[in-house]
C-alpha cells in the first residue's frame, strides 16, 4: 500500500497500469472527512475514532493531508507522530500525504491515495485535512460524510459561517466540550442552522452536533459520534445521495487527471517558438491574448 500510493504521489508512469488493476476492487469503503480550524483536535479525534471502529472489527485507513516543508516538499508535522497508539496494528494503514500547495486542504494525490485504501480492504477511511484555515471545503466533494471540528473559545464558528464551511457539514463536532464555552458554541451553531441554507430543504439531513473531549479514553462522546455517523450513512443509502456524490467524487477525478494532463502538454509547449511568436505579437500589439491563447491549445 505504501509503495503503491508513493506511485500515485510521484505521478509514475505505472499509474495507469496500477489503476486498471485497483478499479474492480474499489468502491467498498466508507470516507469520512474531518476539516475545521488549527488547534481544534482534529488528529486526536481521528485517534479516538480509528479506536472506535477497530473495537467494531472494521478495517481502517487514515490519509492525514500536512502542510508541506518548503525546502523539501514533504509533510511538515507528520500525523503518524501522534497516532503512535494504532501504529503497530495490522488492522491500521496511517499515510501523511503533503499538500505541496494544493489548496483547499487537501494533497492533489488524495482522490488516487483514497482508491488505494479502497482496493485494499479498508472500511472506512478518514481523510484529515490541513487545518489552515475556512477555506478547507475541498473535502467536502471526496468524502461521504464531512465532520466539522469546532472548540469552545477560539472565536471561529462565525468566521466559519462567513466562509461557508458550515454548509459542507454532514455532522458538527464541538471538541474539547470540557472547557467553558461548549454549550454556547453548541448554541451557536444551532442559530446559524436555523437560518436555513441547504440542510433546510425538505427531506434533507439536518447535521446533528455532538460534544466530544477526544483526548479521554472514557465519557469522551466518540460512540454517540460513531451513532450520528452510521446515521448518516444509512440515510446517504437510502435516500441514493451516496451514489449521487460517489458519481461526483469520479467526476470530478476524471476531470482532474484530464486537466493534469492538458497541463503536462502545455508545459511542452511553454519554451517553444510558437508560443514565444505569439507573445511578442501581443506585446506589440498585434494580437490579442484570447485568439493567441485559442491558436496555441490548437497545436496541443
């Protein structure tokens, strides 16, 4: 499996090939998204949750998105670090992938890595993005169910609202419930639901919000957590929004190996002649960037 989502990181050449081989194998795990601000708990809730499932006997693959090094482009915290609880189980596969400055909190590889899990066995997998910031939603599109991590105190639920990160938000999780504060964030995000937005549709999922204080291993709110979630997934099969957002989820990675490789492709025209005539005709003037960037993806 490491060796296999390393090809996909590397964008190798045996990728297609691999691909081929993984793609009647894919299609049986459960992913599940956490996103939301630095500082919130998301790793240490991942930790609890794997906890939780391996006690049901499900098999489970963790992708943790860091931040890249600028100097070396690898993952700058490195999950696996804090996740040393499950790092000898064979039940368990942890994989810090970089962003390399792919934004919307998650790597560019992550769709690929997720269908390596996939075909492996995996139950369920959790996809943890960066944390940087509001502007994570891009999980959104990959997983199944999205959880969103609050904490009492950090100032981020309306900051959160203004960019919409609450509307991506299958189940809200109010961590560190143990500080002051919990139960007004918990109130908090019910008055931004009630103003209505996508969950207030008729027939749509209306994201529950569970308190939680991860870090204990007793009276910690994972298994009422684990409940919302198969929750949402018996209402994600029954009401076919899963199919609706799987047939998204490869749409969208169709999509993005296409552009991957129109990309690959203009790059080989970046140093050529032709592009460099057409820039000098619309420094000059003569020509305008629209019909010089129409006549340049003609020779692709």
């Amino acid at each position: 499996m490491a060796r296999l989502i390393s090809l996909v990181e590397d964008a190798s050449p045996l990728l297609r090939e691999v691909a081929t081989a993984l793609a009647p194998h894919t299609g049986g795990a459960r992913v599940l998204g956490l996103t939301g601000p630095p500082g919130v708990g998301k790793s240490t809730t991942t930790t609890a949750l794997v906890r939780a499932f391996r006690a049901a006997g499900r098999r489970v693959g963790v992708l943790a998105v860091d931040p890249s090094s600028p100097f070396s482009g690898g993952a700058l915290l490195g999950d696996r670090v804090r996740m040393q609880d499950h790092a000898g189980d064979p039940g368990v596969y942890i994989r810090s992938m970089a962003s390399r400055g792919h934004l919307g909190g998650l790597a560019w590889a992550t769709p690929q890595a997720l269908r390596v899990l996939d075909a492996a066995g995996c139950d369920v997998v959790l996809v943890e993005t960066v944390g940087v910031g509001q502007s994570e939603l891009e999980v959104a599109s990959l997983a199944d169910t999205t959880l969103v991590l609050l904490a009492p105190g950090m100032g981020d639920g309306v900051q959160a609202a203004k960019a919409g990160i609450l509307e991506v938000a299958d189940v809200f999780v109010v961590n560190k419930a143990d500080r002051d504060g919990a139960d007004q964030t918990v109130r908090d995000l019910r008055s931004m639901l009630s103003l209505g937005g996508r969950h207030s549709a008729a027939g749509a999922w209306r994201p529950p919000i569970v308190k939680t204080v991860a870090a204990r291993d007793r009276d910690n709110g994972v298994d009422e957590l684990v409940a919302r979630l198969d929750e949402h997934a018996a209402w994600l099969a029954s009401s076919g929004e899963r199919e609706r957002r799987r047939l998204e989820r490869a749409t969208r990675e169709v999509e993005a190996i296409a552009v991957a490789g129109l990309r690959e492709r203009m790059g080989d025209v970046g140093g050529s002649a032709a592009l460099a005539a057409l820039a000098a005709q619309v420094a000059a003037g003569e020509l305008d960037p629209y019909t010089a960037a129409d006549a340049l993806v003609a020779q692709l």
